[in-house]
C-alpha cells in the first residue's frame, strides 16, 4: 500500500489528510483518513519540518503502517544539492529508514538539481519536482509521471488537495 500525505493549515487547527493507494495508476483512492490538530508548531523559516511532521506523525496512527511500502509527502525531500535534509528526509528519519519517502513540490528550490528530477504531465509548461530517500530518484520520478491523470497533479494527489482543503 502506498500513502500520500498533505497538511493544510487554518487559522485555529491543522487539517491533515492521508490517501491510500495500492498501485501507482490508481483513479481512486482505497481510503481517505482525516484529523484535525489544534496543537501545533508556527511557521519556522528554514525548518518547515518542526511545524508539518508532528502532523504528519499523527495521521499514520490511523493506517497499518506496516503495510505500508511508500509515501508521498507535499514538499521536498532533499532541499539542496549540499543533501540538506527537508521533511521527507526528516520523516523517513522519524519512520527509522524503513519506508521510502517521495517528495512532490510543486515549485523549485534554490540550488536543488542534483537531488531533484523534474516530471512534466499532461500538457503542463510547469514541472512536478521530485526528491526521494529510501528509494531510486529516477524511479520516484518514473511512479508521479506514470501516476493517473492528464493533468499536471496526478488525480490521487488531487483528490487529496481537494480533501485538505474542504
């Protein structure tokens, strides 16, 4: 099973969202989990992590995490080409190097081309940014590109968005 992750901030709680997913064509998810999170971290410029993994922590309470083989976060896992770590780093870190992370950004980040590959989809000018850890860069990049969809975002990470910010 695979999980995509999204946190979208309010101004009294954080919604958190998780979509499962077994196969990287899927058009639908298998579940969508949701919680809400009154206790968090403000804004830290150049430490995004502190404030968004706690969150992302408590809404894999509500899978089967050892069923679990991959999961997709909303930002970077590696920030630059210096290897500083961002949050997928940081959670794959907090899972303890045992589930392959996949970072999809969808703006670029300043001295970041040796750890990111850039996917183009459907008819978009405007490329995903891929990162991974735990897993090949250029395969995480293949998995988004082949992801369902003919859009830029893929329909699962769509769905998700929608969901986060309903």
């Amino acid at each position: 099973m695979k999980l995509a992750i999204d946190v979208h901030y309010r101004q009294d709680f954080a919604k958190v969202v998780s979509v499962e997913f077994d196969n990287w064509q899927d058009a639908t998810p298998l579940n969508i989990h949701s919680t809400n999170i009154s206790d968090f971290l403000e804004y830290e410029p150049g430490a995004f992590y502190k404030r968004e993994l706690p969150c992302i922590l408590e809404i894999l309470k509500e899978s089967d995490i050892t069923k679990i083989d991959c999961i997709i976060v909303d930002g970077y896992v590696i920030l630059d080409d210096d290897g500083k770590h961002g949050l997928g780093a940081y959670l794959y870190e907090s899972l303890l190097q045992k589930i392959p992370i996949i970072g999809v950004a969808k703006r670029s980040y300043i001295n970041n081309k040796k750890h990111v590959r850039e996917v183009f989809r459907g008819n978009s000018k405007n490329p995903l940014y891929i990162s991974s850890i735990g897993i090949d860069l250029d395969q995480s990049a293949t998995y988004v590109q082949e992801m369902h969809g003919q859009y830029r975002m893929p329909d699962l990470l769509r769905i998700m968005d929608q969901h986060t910010k309903s």
